[in-house]
C-alpha cells in the first residue's frame, strides 16, 4: 500500500498520525520513514484498512484497542542519552 493510501485510510478513521502511533504503541518517527519508502509494510496498512472499517460501521475501534493494553517497546542499548554521567558537572 502505498504512503498516501495509508494517509487516506486514517483520514477515513478519523486519525492523525500522531494519534495512529499512540494508539497502537508504535514509533511516530517508524512510521514517518515509511513516507521515504513511500509505501507501508501490510500489517500497517492491514491496521488502518480495519480502523477505516470499524470507523465507517460505528464501532468504537480506540476502546477496543485500549484493551488491548499494549505497551510502547523502549529501545535498548547504549544510546547517548543512557550514558550521561552528571557528575562531572
């Protein structure tokens, strides 16, 4: 699926992107990068094909994924940010 077809789905879902990534638990900036490719990988695109669906039938897809209880996965590793030691101040 192409970038701007996903973009219509969630126009159709009543989504930003913003809001997208926060209810699925996903990185705003993963799927910005997409917008590079200028396509979507198909689960996403399965995502907001289904949320464009349930919005357009009535049914109340943010509850049901608030349910869900997902968690935001953290990355890990030795990042710059991890490592700052403050006493050297």
């Amino acid at each position: 699926m192409t970038f701007i077809d996903f973009k219509k789905l969630l126009l159709d879902a009543e989504l930003t992107i913003p809001k997208f990534t926060a209810l699925i638990k996903v990185s705003e900036k993963n799927i910005q990068a997409y917008k590079k490719k200028k396509e979507v990988p198909n689960a996403i695109a399965v995502v907001a094909a289904c949320f464009a669906k349930m919005n357009q039938d009535g049914v109340d897809f943010k509850e049901i994924i608030d349910e869900l209880d997902l968690k935001k996965k953290e990355k890990k590793g030795a990042g710059f940010s991890a490592s700052k030691d403050k006493s050297k101040s």
